[in-house]
C-alpha cells in the first residue's frame, strides 16, 4: 500500500494505491474511483471517442480502472496518479509506503 498526500489551495487530498485498486481520502471521506468528480472537458481531452457518449462518466472511469490494473506496480501507479494530479495545480506532499515514515517527493 502507498499513501500520497496532495494539497490544493488549502485543500488536502490523500490518494491510496492498494494493490490494483485506487481510492481518495478527502475530508474524512473515502471513496473509490467511482466517487471522483470528472469535467467532461478534461475527459473529452483524453478520450476525444466519447464526445457524443451519454455515459462519458461512467466510460471514463472504467477506462482509469483499466489503466490502473495494467501497471506493473503500485509505485508505477502512484507515479502516474502525481503526474496527473500535478498537471491540474495539486503540489506533492508526502508519500509513504506500507506503513513506514512519511517521505517528500522528490
């Protein structure tokens, strides 16, 4: 398992890969992929194909699952996730492995 903690603004968002599986910690809240909010415009971006898809959302979000699942690692998946989240204006914090010492990102 692999914590990653984010901040926007003065919001802290906390990203947990266990596995193949993805969740949020946001305000005492966790939650799967399924419960994350998606712009259509930042999905249409990436999958221009679901432009005139009424379930866009729903095809988004098993496109990510699928991509999670096909990375080799947990760290790789992490890795991933702080790309994207970089891209939108979240500042890595912190990232700890299996329960060990948090450290920063470098």
């Amino acid at each position: 398992m692999i914590l990653g903690t984010f901040s926007l603004a003065n919001q802290i968002t906390e990203i947990i890969v266990r596995g193949n599986e993805l969740l949020f910690h946001e305000g005492g809240m966790i939650t799967s992929v399924d419960g994350i909010r998606f712009s259509k415009a930042g999905v249409l971006k990436e999958f221009p194909d679901l432009k005139d898809n009424e379930d866009w959302k729903k095809q988004a979000i098993i496109r990510l699952k699928e991509h999670i699942k096909k990375m080799n690692s947990e760290m790789e998946a992490m890795n991933y996730v702080k790309d994207e989240l970089t891209k939108q204006g979240y500042t890595p914090l912190f990232m700890q492995r299996a329960g060990f010492r948090p450290v920063k990102w470098q």
